[in-house]
C-alpha cells in the first residue's frame, strides 16, 4: 500500500526521491490527485480515503 511507503519515506532521514517516488505511487494509484503542479499540491480522492482508513484501522 502506497500510504505505507510514504510512512517509510518519512523516517529519521527523508530522502527527496523516496517522497517523490512514494507520491507519485499515490497519483498513479488515485489515492491522490494533482490539484498543481508548481508548486505541486495534492488532494486525497475517495480511493485514497479508503484506503487510509484500512490502513488505520
């Protein structure tokens, strides 16, 4: 699960290309779609609510 991912990307040291690749992984997912580009905003989709919320639970 890309929420996962992005959880890990997030540890004691976050690397730009592992947020990168892990939102990205969202986007091609439709757990979040792009609302920009520049500069680059997201917006959580009813997909992506379901699967946070499994992911939480």
């Amino acid at each position: 699960m890309p929420f996962k991912d992005l959880e890990a990307a997030a540890g004691p040291r976050l690397s730009f290309q592992a947020l990168k690749d892990a939102l990205n992984a969202l986007v091609a997912e439709k757990a979040v779609a792009r609302v920009s580009e520049k500069p680059a905003r997201l917006r959580i989709t009813a997909v992506g609510r379901t699967q946070l919320d499994g992911y939480r639970s």
